[in-house]
C-alpha cells in the first residue's frame, strides 16, 4: 500500500465518517418515528388477515368440520376440535397483536398458525390439491418474527402499560 492510497483511504474515511454525522438526526428521527408507524401497520395487517379468516369461520360455522376433515386438515387434530381451536386462536390473538397487548406472544402464536398452514396442513395430500401452502405466508412469517423480535413498538398496549409499571 503506498503512501498516497493510505492518505486516501483516510480521506474517505474522513468523508463517510462526515456524512454519517450530518444524516445521523435524519436516522434517528426516521427510527422515532417511522419505526412506531411500520409496527403499528405490521400488526393491523396481520391481525385483519388472521380476524377475517376466523370471522368467516364463524359466519360459516356449518362446514367448518367438513373443512377441517377434507380441505384443510390439521392432521393431529380431529376436526371437531381442529376448527373451534383455529377460529379462537384466529380471532383472539388477532385482537390481541392489532392491540399490541401481549404482542411478542400473539405474533408468536399466529407465527405458529402460519407455520402450521404452510408446512403441515399445506403439505397433506388435500392441501397439495387445495393449494393451502403459499408464497405469501414466508411474508407473514418474517413480518411475525420481527414483530417477535423488536416487540410491537410504542404505539401499543404493551408500551403504555409498561410505562406505567
């Protein structure tokens, strides 16, 4: 290395380091700000798909079983009790992440759900047929996991609650 591409080398370091400091309140606003917003929007999405699904198990209670026997079966769950279990798991866990109450746990259980329909459910011969796994669900499953990791940002129940604790 010569003396000149050292000299330089510092010099872009210099530079970098420089423009770092000039953008660092820009970041730490963008993260103040922006990363309440992306959370709360993060779990309203979610939470809209999981309560849809398990609304619409309700409005149709009638071929629930029939579903969860010949559509979609969760195989080691009989589908009497396979469909009570998803639609209250659907609907409360729902409520729970749109709230941000006890929101790491509800994205860990709806986490789990998805898991379940891509890779068990989705893989039995009827949801090969019905085409029950889907590209979309890898989505869900890493918007559940930062959901998991980060928490659900301080546009939550869990946030106001710990503040008073």
């Amino acid at each position: 290395m010569s003396l000149s591409s050292t000299s330089e080398s510092r010099g872009s370091t210099t530079l970098l380091t420089s423009l770092y400091a000039r953008f660092e309140p820009l970041r730490d606003a963008v993260e103040a700000y922006g990363q309440p917003i992306v959370s709360l929007i993060a779990r309203l999405w979610m939470a809209k798909i999981f309560f849809d699904a398990g609304w619409s198990r309700v409005n149709n209670w009638g071929s629930q079983e029939f579903l969860f026997g010949f559509i979609h079966p969760v195989p080691f769950l009989p589908p009497a009790l396979a469909a009570p279990i998803t639609t209250v798991g659907e609907l409360t866990l729902a409520v729970l992440l749109a709230f941000g109450l006890l929101g790491r746990l509800s994205a860990a259980g709806l986490l789990v759900m998805t898991m379940t329909i891509q890779w068990i459910v989705g893989a039995t011969p009827e949801g090969i047929e019905n085409g029950i796994a889907h590209p979309s669900h890898y989505l869900w499953m890493l918007v559940f996991g930062l959901l998991i990791v980060y928490g659900p940002g301080k546009l939550s129940l869990d946030h106001l609650l710990g503040k008073r604790s």
